[in-house]
C-alpha cells in the first residue's frame, strides 16, 4: 500500500492503489480537522480503498493531536464503527 500524501493546495489527502487515487478533502484549523468529503475511484469501489484512506487519516490526525469533525457521510460512519479511532471525533 501506498502511503499518505498531503496534497495542500487541493486540501486533500490521497492515497494511490493500483494507478488510482481515493481522496479526502479536508479542512484544518484550531488543531481540527474537518472531513468534507471522502472518494474512491469507480475502480477501487468495493475494494476497502476508502477505508484504507481512512485508517491512514485517523493515524495522521492522532499523530498530531487533531481532533476531526466528519461533515462527510462516509467519514462520519467509518470513524462512529472504529474502535481504534473513534475517541478523535468532535
């Protein structure tokens, strides 16, 4: 798996699989980092790729303090199941 890339001038973090990107577009703020929207390509769908995308956001958020606010639906669920990173939610 690839690993984390912090794309600020598209804020967004993304994670290439197999030639495609999943993305999350954030914003951040106050030591909060807010989940707008979270996507995989049609290619990766299924495949768990938005939730990899996940896990590694959670470790970034948790390695710097961050607590995270999920506008995104997906992120929202993700994170409200997540035994391991539920604590950093807002």
């Amino acid at each position: 798996m690839s690993e984390l890339r912090d794309n600020t001038s598209a804020s967004q973090y993304e994670l290439d699989e197999n030639g495609h990107t999943s993305f999350a577009r954030y914003r951040k703020q106050d030591g909060v980092l807010t989940i707008m929207y979270v996507e995989a390509p049609p290619e990766l769908r299924g495949t768990g790729a938005a939730g990899r995308l996940m896990t590694q956001v959670a470790e970034e958020a948790r390695k710097n303090n961050w607590r995270v606010v999920p506008v995104c639906g997906y992120a929202a669920g993700w994170l409200r199941r997540s035994k391991q990173y539920g604590d950093l939610v807002l």
